[in-house]
C-alpha cells in the first residue's frame, strides 16, 4: 500500500505538484499520464524518497518514509523495483551485472542460482543474449529494456514503471506490456506505470491518474476514461488513439492544431 | 585469477612498504638486510648528536647512531649500530666529534688493543665527553681577546705615565725615552703576534663556514647564536683595537710636545729608529683594523648561503 | 541583505556538506562484500594505474632538481655531496608527496568527478538509492580507502623513482658521482623525514578522493555539469593539497 499524500514540491520557485494525494492498494496497477514535463517522474521519485516534498507525506506500508531512519528507509525501498524514465544502468558494468546487482547485494544465493535468475529476466524482456555487453553498447530500447529486468530480478513488492515502452518498436511494446500483466497478475505486484501510451494504459492499468498543471485533474478507472468529460484529458487520451487506432491519421492529428 | 586485483595491490603495497623500511635504513647508514652490532653508551651531553649521525673510527664511517634519549637521570643514552664484523675490544671509550653548532656531529670511537676480548652484541662501551670543537674555538678567540686588551692597557697605562714623566721639567728623559721604545717594542710584539691570531681565528670561522655549507635545515637555531656569538667577539676586538688607537694617538700627541719642546728634547728627533717604529705600529694597527673589519663582513656573506637550505 | 549573507555563510554550508557527506560514508553501510570488491577495484584505478605516470614525474622532478640544485649551489665551499643532502631531502618531505598530489588532482580526482558526476545526471545514483543501497557509502568510502591507502604506496615509489632518477642525472651529467649523492643524502638524513613525507601522502590521498566524490556526488546540470564537476575537482583538490601542506609543514615540523 502506498499513499502519497498532499504532495507539493516546487523546484526553483515553480510548483512541479501541488496538492497531490494518490492511493496504490496492494495488487493494483496504477496508470500516470499527463504531458511532457507535468510532473510524472517527480511524483513517483517522491513515492521512493528520492525527492523529499516540501509539503505532504508519503506512507509505504504504514511508515512515512520521510520520517523513518535512512536504515529503515532503505528497508523499505527494498520493497521496490524502479524503472528510471532513462535506464539508468550502471555503465561500469555489463548487462549480466546490471541484472545482477540487487541479486548479489541483496540475496545471498550462490553464483549458479544468481546466473539462471538473470538469464531468465534478460529472457523476459526478450535480450537473451547481451549479457557481456556494456550499456554504451545497447540501443536506447535495449537498455530500457535491461534496465526493466534488472527492475523486477528481486520480484519486488511494488515496481515502478517510468515509460517502459517508450522508443520500442510496437511489437516489444506490447510484449514488455504482457509482461507487466503477467507479473501483475502472477506475482501480485503492485505497480504505479508511467506512460504515454494509451494503448498500454488500457492493456494493464486498473486506474488511470491523469496529471495537468501541477495536480491530478482526474483519476478513475480505465472504463472510467471515456465517459469522462474533462476537456484535458480527453485532448490527451484523442491525440493518443488515433495513433493506436488507425495508422493513416497519424500524420492528420500532427496537421490539425 | 579471480584473485589477481587483490594480488596486484596488495604486491604494490607489500613492495612499497619493503622499499619504505629498507630506504629508511640505507638512508640512515644501517646496512640493509644484515643485523648490525648494537653498542649502548652514555655521554654527559649529546652535544647535538641525533638518530643516523655517522660513527667513526680512525675517520672511517663504521655504523650510525640509532637513537639518542635522555635518561631519567638526565645522563644522554645513546644507541649505536655498527658494521656487523667489527669487534670493538673492553677498555675501548666512545667520544663525540664534529661541530655541534653546525650539527654535523658523530661518534668517535677509539679502540683498545686489539688484545683486550671484543665487547658483546648490545654490550657497553665507555663514553667520555669531550669539549666540543667548536665551543674550544670560541674559547680560545675570547682568550686571545683578553690577552689583546691586558697588552693594550698596559701599554695605555705605561703610555700615559710617560707623558706625565715627559711633562716633568728636569727630569731624566732618558730612561723615560727607553720605556718608550720598550713599550712601544712591546706593543708591536703584540701586535704582530695577535694578528696572527685573530687570522687564525678567521681562518678556523672559514673552515667552520666549510662545513656550514654541508649543513642542511638542522641546527638553524644554534648556528644563529653562533653567530651571535663570533659577532660579539668581532665587537669586542674592534673596541679593543679603538683603545689602541687612542693610545697611538696619546703617543703623537706626546711626540707633538717633544716637537715643540726644549733643546734636550730635540734630541729624541734624532733617534729615527722611534720614528719607525711608531709609523710602523701605527700602519699595523690601521691594517689589523681593516682586516678585522673586512673580513668578518667576509665570512659572514659566505655564511649566507646556508640560507638555501 | 540576505544575499549577502547566505554569500557570506555559503563556505560553512559547504564545509557541512562535505563533512556530513563523508560521515554518510562511513556510517551505517550495507554490505561489506560488495564494498570489498569496490574498494579493490579503486586501489587498482586510483593506485596501481598511477604508477607510471607518478613514475615518471617523479623521476622528472627528482632529475631537475638535481641539475638545478648543482646550477645554483655551484661553490668553492660546497663539497659535491651537498647536492645529495639538498635532493633527497626535497623529494622526501616535498616534491614527493605533493607531486604525486598533483598529478594525481588531474588524474584520479577529475576521474572520480566525472565518474560520480555522470552516475548522477544520468540517475544511477538515484538508481542505487532507490534499490536500497546506501550510495554514499557504496560510491564514496572505497574511493577515499582506496586514495588513503593506495596514496602512500605511490608516496614511496615516487621518492625511490625521484631519488633514483636525480642519481642517474648526476652521473649522466658529470655532476657528482653515485657514492657522493649518497653519502650527501645519508649526513643530513633525519629519520622523522619519511614519516613527514607518508603522513603528507595520507592526508593528500584522503583529500583529492574526498574533494572529488564531494564535487562528483552532488554535480547538477548535465553534461555540462559533469565538465564543471570534473574542472573542479582537480582545481580544488591541488588548492587543498597546497593549503594541507602548509599546515602539515606549520604543525607537525
Ligand atoms: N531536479 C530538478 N530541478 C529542477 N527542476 C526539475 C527537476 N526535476 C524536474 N524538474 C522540473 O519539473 C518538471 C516536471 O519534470 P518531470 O521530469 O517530472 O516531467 P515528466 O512529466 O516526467 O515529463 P516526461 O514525460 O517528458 O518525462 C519539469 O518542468 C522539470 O523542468
Ligand atoms: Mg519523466
């Protein structure tokens, strides 16, 4: 369970969130969209105290986790895998070890069992056979997607996903988005995805929050999204389907202001 | 090979600190791998002597001193380490050498007999303490000082009464005349040999300037009053030599008298011999002067290249 | 007003930055596995690759001193010998240690800004936090162990190699001959000199390594940050390095 609670942060005397509360319950998935720049990455930031709000809390399984010691809190970030909107691998090391990481640090299974574990997350996300290669040696896509792998090795409680399928090709990202569902599903996982792609939203999310200007100018379910008369939102969630749903208007949408 | 990073490092760590302990010992003099013959003695003053100062016998370099520390009873333990295969018999005694104002200082051991059975590793050998070289040099300068000044008051004195005798009238002249030219003898005897001296005493400064050269920052300190001391000396004789100038000119003065004097004493113009003499003692006095002048300046720029250390 | 005196207080917020950064480091770590392993990684980078480079300035260095040291103590006074008892001592307490600061500043510290720096703006900081891990003390404490320990190590390579290289100099150029450097470096040789020398290296080691994660840990802006960060760095470092070694020199001789 993870509650961010009246969040507001401004960076630099421009407020970024203002007001913010989400809920997360346990096993559910959480769709955040909004534009470019709205504050998606800073508010899931927050969920992991990478980011201390200037205002508001946030509370992870009972604990403000801005009021627990660091030992504590890092206890508690245990609980997480995230996905950075960037990858953000370790480029010292190779893709075997990225994945690798929090199973070496954390775990203390023997080399052998360590190996088949991230050979199977490099298989999930459809890179069987990168390991020995650096980051700076992988496409975008590619390390995003190692980076997803190296996210859920330890089948956290909570995974946090920052775009996961933006720059794949549609069929990786449908197949990234059937994994999701499936650790969703298989695992229990609860998970707050970024994304921009709506496609994604309706194949995973079980509710959607939609952030404009500083707050969350709406949130409900996925079904919830069409009967919706929020201008905003339904500008966002258009500009999107006409992409997913026919091919040829892709350059119209971009045509008409 | 999974081990090789650690392997390297801790080679080149391993290898650093050999190079570190064995450059320590080459640099104090101690031979490197073999153990050394360890002799302990006891000085009344270490006289500047320090951990790595050279041991010597006959001027031979044969070990270094290891340590100095101060007893409780404020006796000075010293340490040394020899050449391994040395063998320094009972009954020999250990001395301190060198110039401890300049801090070049080292042991001199002199041997028994080489009858007498070798005393044992970490065994006791006698130390005695000698003057120090250079504090004997400075001794000696101040003695030579004093014996400049009795000569010259003497002479002042011996002058003075002179001109009283002088002033007398009908008084003998002539043996006043003869205590004159012994004094005046007298003074010119002294006169050569102290130049002789204080060129001595210059020319020990000089070596002592040679082996202040040699010295690194150690002994900033004493070197200073050192020098404050050779400067005093320097003092000491130029006022000695500005009384003897007042005596030369009591002397001129007296001879101004004779000059404007009686018929008998006119004679005294007769006697050239006194006439040389005092042109001569008076051309020494201005020479010794100058030198004592100019060479203490001398020594002391030299002495300014020890400001590179 | 209050410009001026956040300006004002601005070094003292630095100074309790910095401090609180390596007191992280050291406090509440994780696992010491991983940090075995990291600190011998950086003891490679930081100490063995620096070999060379220390090597050879130092022989450089050692050798200049030499020529120039018998160019200017040229003298009827002055045996040959003074020219070791001037070298050796110079490379042990100076030349030695702050040399290898130097060009260590350049190299290790601009490499660690750049590192930490870049690990920052492209989020792998944040990466490891968010995993768990405690990234200052991950990141942080084997750079300073490995620039403490490793820093001496090259403190001792760079006087053997200065020392060797002036005695090659002074055969080379006619100077003075092997055995009168050497005897002019053992007269005057006070055995509390090297200690000096090594205690130089440690805190020199501890500041470029320190002066660099700080400097690296909180770079902001970028590419152009991480530039910034790494000049920095190395700037900084040799400033702290001349200043520590004023103090040492002031306090400890
Ligand atoms: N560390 C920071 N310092 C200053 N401003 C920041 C910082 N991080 C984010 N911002 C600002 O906060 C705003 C929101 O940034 P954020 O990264 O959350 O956008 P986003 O919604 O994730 O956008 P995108 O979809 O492009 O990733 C931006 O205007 C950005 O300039
Ligand atoms: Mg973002």
């Amino acid at each position: 369970m993870i509650r961010l609670e009246h969040i507001t942060k401004q960076f630099n005397n421009t407020v970024v969130l203002r007001d913010v509360s989400l809920d997360i319950p346990e096993g559910e998935t959480l769709a955040v969209i909004g534009r470019s720049g709205s504050g998606k990455s800073v508010l899931i930031k927050h969920a992991v105290g990478l980011l201390t709000p200037d205002e508001g809390r946030v509370v992870v399984d009972g604990a403000n986790i801005h009021e627990v010691s660091y030992k504590e809190l890092r206890r508690i970030r245990r609980k997480f895998g995230v996905l950075f909107q960037g990858g953000a691998l370790f480029d010292s090391m190779s893709a075997f070890e990225n994945v690798a990481f929090p199973l070496r640090t954390f775990t203390g299974k023997p080399d052998g069992n360590i190996r088949s574990r991230v050979e199977a997350c490099l298989e999930m996300v459809q890179l069987p056979d990168i390991g020995k290669k650096m980051p700076s040696e992988l496409s975008g896509g590619m390390q995003k997607r190692v980076a997803l792998a190296r996210a859920i090795a330890l089948e956290p409680k909570y995974i946090i996903y920052d775009e996961p399928t933006s720059g794949l090709d549609p069929a990786t990202s449908n197949h990234i988005d059937e994994l999701i569902l499936s650790l969703n599903e298989r695992l229990r996982v609860t998970s707050i995805v970024i994304t921009h792609d709506m496609h994604s939203v309706l194949a995973i999310a079980d509710r959607v929050a939609f952030i404009h200007k500083a707050r969350i100018a709406w949130s409900g379910t996925v079904d919830d999204i069409h009967r919706s008369d929020h201008k905003s939102l339904l500008d966002f969630v258009r500009a999107n389907e006409y992409v997913i749903g026919e091919q040829t208007s892709a350059s119209e949408v971009s045509l008409h202001p | 090979m999974k081990h090789s990073k650690e392997l390297i490092v801790g080679l080149s760590l391993a290898a650093a600190m050999v190079v570190f302990v064995l450059g320590i010992r080459f640099l104090q003099d101690v031979p490197l791998f073999r153990s050394t013959y360890v002799l302990h003695t006891h000085f009344e003053s270490a006289g500047g002597l320090s951990g790595g100062s050279p041991i010597r016998i006959n001027g031979v370099d044969v070990g270094a001193v290891e340590h100095v520390r101060l007893d409780t009873d404020n006796r000075v333990s010293v340490r040394l380490h020899l050449d391994d295969n040395l063998h320094i018999p009972e009954g020999s005694h250990a001395e301190i050498g060198g110039i401890s104002a300049l801090g070049s200082n080292y042991v001199i051991i002199f041997p028994a007999p080489q009858g007498n059975p070798p005393i044992s590793d970490g065994g006791y050998i006698e130390g005695v303490s000698a003057p120090d070289a250079f504090e004997a040099v400075t001794e000696r300068s101040v003695r030579l000082t004093e014996n400049v000044e009795e000569a010259l008051a003497n002479a002042n004195l011996l002058l003075e009464d002179t001109g009283l005798l002088i002033g007398e009238t009908g008084a003998d002249i002539r043996p006043t005349l003869r205590a004159l030219r012994e004094v005046t003898d007298a003074l010119a005897q002294t006169l050569r040999e102290e130049q002789e001296s204080v060129r001595q005493i210059i020319g020990n400064v000089e070596t002592v300037s040679g082996d202040l050269a040699r010295l690194s920052g150690a002994g900033t300190d004493t070197l200073a009053q050192t020098l404050h001391r050779l400067d005093q000396i320097t003092v000491h004789l130029e006022s000695s030599l500005q009384m003897l100038e007042g005596a030369t000119h009591n002397l001129d003065e007296i001879l101004t008298k004779i000059n404007n004097g009686d018929g008998t004493l006119a004679r005294l113009l007769n006697d050239p011999t006194l006439y040389i003499r005092m042109g001569s003692t008076l051309g020494t006095l201005e020479s010794l002067l100058q030198d004592l002048q100019d060479n203490p300046r001398k020594y002391l720029r030299h002495m300014d290249i020890v400001d590179v250390f | 007003m209050t410009y001026s005196l956040t300006w004002f207080l601005r070094p003292f917020t630095i100074l309790g930055k910095y401090s609180l950064l390596i007191f992280h480091a050291f406090v509440s770590p994780d696992d010491f596995r991983t940090y075995r392993k990291n600190t011998f990684n950086q003891m490679m980078r930081i100490g063995v690759e620096s070999i060379p480079i220390v090597a050879l300035a130092a022989a450089f260095s050692g050798a200049v001193t030499t020529v120039q040291v018998s160019y200017q103590l040229v003298s009827v006074f002055l045996p040959a010998t003074v020219i070791g008892s001037v070298v050796a001592p110079s490379m042990i307490l100076e030349l030695g240690p702050v040399v290898t600061g130097f060009i260590l500043a350049g190299r290790v510290g601009a490499r660690i800004a750049a590192e930490l720096g870049t690990m920052r703006v492209t989020e792998q900081i944040d990466a490891l936090e968010a995993m768990g891990l405690n990234s200052i003390s991950y990141l942080i404490a084997p750079r300073i162990l490995a620039g403490i320990i490793m820093f001496p190590m090259l403190y001792v390579a760079a006087c053997a190699i200065g020392i060797g290289g002036g005695i090659t100099v002074a055969n080379l150029g006619g100077y003075l001959t092997t055995q009168e450097f050497v005897q002019g470096a053992q007269d005057f040789f006070r055995p509390f000199d090297p200690y000096f020398g090594l205690s130089k290296a440690f805190v020199f080691g501890f500041i470029i390594t320190s002066v660099s994660c700080y400097m690296g840990y909180f770079t902001a802006g970028g590419a152009e940050g991480v530039g910034k960060s790494t000049t920095q760095a190395a700037v900084m470092s040799c400033v702290f390095i001349l200043i520590a070694d004023l103090v040492l020199a002031v306090t400890l001789l």
